[in-house]
C-alpha cells in the first residue's frame, strides 16, 4: 500500500507527541518496573503471584481500565480489556512469573537498581519490564486521547517457566480472551521472534540390580547402563544436526534440533553400593517443521536398541514436558504492524527469528490458532545472574505498542 505524504505527516507528528507523553513517564515506568521485580514471583514454587496482579490492576484500574481476574486457585491471571467496538482484537500477553535467582549477583536480585542504563534484578528482562510496557502503552494512548485502531485485550499471566498451563494455557483453553492476532511480550529479544522451537522433555530410568559394592559380581549397575544410553542418545545430535529449519536464527546452528541427556540425573543409594536404579532426564528441542510424536517415536526407537543390546537393564520412560513449537508467517498481519512500528521508533525495521526457547505464545498459535509473535524489551542474563535490562528499551517498547495498535491496517 502506498504511503501519502499525509499520512506521514501524520505520522510523525503522531510519534512526537509519544516522544514526550513517554519521556514524561520514564521514572515513572522504571520505578513501576522495579515494584514488579522486587515482588518475588520466583517459579518454582510460583510465590506472591496475588500480590503481583494487584500491583498491576491498580494500575490499570487508576486508569479507568477494564480488568478481570481468572485461574486457579493460587493462579491469578490479569485480563484487561479496551473495547473500542472493532470487529478486531489484538491481544498483548506478558509473564509475570520469574526463574529463582541463584549464584553470585553483583546487586541483590529482588533489590533492583540502574547502573549505565541498566536495570539489574531477577525479572527485569524477562519479563516485567515487557509487563510495564504493555500497561503503559494503554495508560499512555488513554492520556493522550488516542484510540486504538482494534480492540485491546492485554494478559499478565503466571506459570510461564513451568510450561504456562495455568496461565496463558488456561486463558485459551477456557475461552477467556478472544484475539484476532497477538504478540507475546516476553523478552529480552533482538528482533521479532516469529517462531519458536518447542521441547520433548522424558526422564528415563534405567533399571539394573542393586548389590553390595563388594561383590559387584552379584549386581547390573544402573548407572554404567544410564552412562551407556545417555551417550547413545546424545549421539543421535549428528544425524539432528543435518535437520534445518527453514526459519531464520541468530546462529546457524540454532536451525537443528537438538537433544540434552543428564539436565537432572540421579540414582544409586551410597558409595559401597551397586546402583540398582539410575535416571537422568533428556531435552529434546523440536523445530517448527517437526512433529513431537515423531521425535518420541525416534527416541523411543533408540532406547528400544540398547535394550536389545544390552538386556540386562530394564529402561522406564516417563514424560517431564511436551511443548508444541510454534511458527507465525513474517508476513501476517500483526508481524507487519509491529515490523513497520519498530521501523518508526527505531529507524529500521526488525531481523526475524526462530526461538531455540519456548514461548506462551505457542497457546495462541496451536490452540486459539491466530498469528502471534513475540517482541520485547532489550536486555541480557536472563535465567542468570545479574539478569538486566535497558531501561530506555521499555520506553521504545511503549511507543512500538502505541504504534502497532494504532496501525490501521489491523483493523482492515
Ligand atoms: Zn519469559
């Protein structure tokens, strides 16, 4: 579609009056975002999850907003929705759940501060910068007597580091949001993820015949049979890496699937005894094109092998997690509107990827089944220590959802 010198008048002077509504809100939004972080949401075991929605719905309600409240017992989720009477909605979702904070920090992880330009502390990243962000944009188009040009329903959901069932799953699965298109808000990000890989997690449990180590003759060690299959699978990585998305990543490497044995292992009893039980767990990461049955079947397949060979180990397979990977075409909709608003806010326009991570987003994708990708703000050390992030991406993530909201096209 052709763009009219109008419309890029009006345009720009739609991007300067956000300018200075957004810098005016800076402080604000950075003493928002540290509130958030400093209400300890740490999942396991998926704490002040209450007291987290209460904070953002105060917001929202101090902004004359919407707001609903559905889960589970002990699983709020925060629903707010800006009904402008389109036939269209765009749905912005953000996790408010955090991984716990472990190791060495430089500041304490639950007592954020900026340094350079960074905002350091346990979900500052990942993800409730993305969280202020999103309020904010609403909060921002309200003051400034902007409409958006569909429908808004915005999501803070928990759950999202245990697979998210409970959170954006529940959402979808009990029809409590109704999007047309949706973008996941969950970062750090460097462009637009548009797909992401999903997760077969098993944990395999290889039985042998426990013995006293000092007659080792009379057991099967479980744990020399785990070392064994573990190496076989892990060797299942060289025919993975010949399988390539076609997606587009940072790395190239990241096109493949790929499996991790021994993320959690464990087994035997005590030192002077012969480990008659030994499990460890395997990670195996599905590309878009794959199915997760198939890469089951593969695997299972694999195991079924060492069992012929090596007859004395029973083997137990058990299902930790299975995680549909997702995929929205580059030229859908919602990517389009969020590429041209990160062209407007940033100068140029986004790279686009495939997540080696998992994302909610697959909720939308697989079972609501609208395009939705994933953007957010710019940070690092997310799931690390001294996880931070740019506090002047929150501001850029504010007006790239201005934007995307206002854009026309979306409610064509
Ligand atoms: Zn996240």
């Amino acid at each position: 579609m052709a763009v009219t010198p109008r419309q890029t008048a009006d345009s720009t002077a739609l991007l300067r009056r956000l300018d200075s509504k957004v810098g005016s809100l800076k402080s604000e939004m950075v003493e928002f975002t540290k509130k958030l972080v400093k209400i300890r949401t740490e999942n396991p075991p998926g704490k002040n999850y209450g007291e987290l929605v209460s904070a953002i719905k105060k917001l929202a309600d101090a902004s004359g907003f919407e707001t609903k409240i559905y889960g589970k017992s002990g699983k709020p989720n925060l629903v707010i929705t800006w009904n402008v009477g389109s036939k269209h909605t765009l749905h912005i979702n953000g996790h408010y759940d955090v991984v716990p904070a472990v190791g060495a920090w430089k500041h304490a992880p639950f007592e954020p501060v900026i340094e350079d330009g960074k905002l350091f502390g346990r979900g500052a990243a990942d993800s409730k910068s993305n969280i202020c962000a999103v309020i904010y944009a609403a909060k921002a188009m309200k003051e400034l007597g902007m409409k958006p040009a569909c429908n808004l329903e915005l999501s803070f959901t928990c759950d999202e580091e245990s697979g998210g069932v409970d959170g954006l799953g529940y959402l979808v699965a009990e029809k409590l949001v109704k999007p047309d298109f949706a973008i996941v808000a969950d970062g750090p990000v460097r462009g637009i993820n548009n797909a992401h890989k999903g997760v077969l997690a098993l944990k395999i449990t290889v039985v042998g015949k426990s013995a006293h180590a000092a007659w080792p003759q009379r057991g099967v060690n479980a744990f020399l049979g785990a070392g064994k299959l573990a190496i076989e699978l892990n060797g299942l990585n060289t025919k993975l890496g010949k399988v390539k998305s076609r997606c587009d990543t940072s790395e190239e490497v990241e096109k493949s699937p790929t499996i991790v044995p021994g993320g959690r292992a464990e087994g035997g009893v005590k030192f002077n005894s012969v480990p008659g039980e030994f499990s460890f767990t395997i990670d195996r990461r599905i590309i878009p094109e794959e199915k997760i049955s198939d890469a089951k079947d593969e695997l299972l397949a694999a195991i079924n092998a060492f069992s012929r060979k090596n007859p004395e180990y029973g083997v137990i397979i058990e299902t930790i997690l299975e995680a549909k990977p997702s995929f929205a075409d580059k030229n859908c909709k919602i990517s389009k509107a969020l590429s041209r608003s990160i062209k407007s806010v940033k100068g140029e326009a986004p790279n686009y990827y495939l997540l080696p991570g998992f994302l909610d987003m697959r909720y939308l994708v697989n079972e609501a089944k609208i395009d939705c990708v994933n953007y957010g703000t710019a940070g690092g050390n997310e799931h690390g220590v001294d996880e931070f992030v740019y506090a002047d991406s929150i501001l850029d993530l504010v007006k790239i959802f201005v934007l995307t909201a206002m854009d026309k096209e979306l409610e064509a």
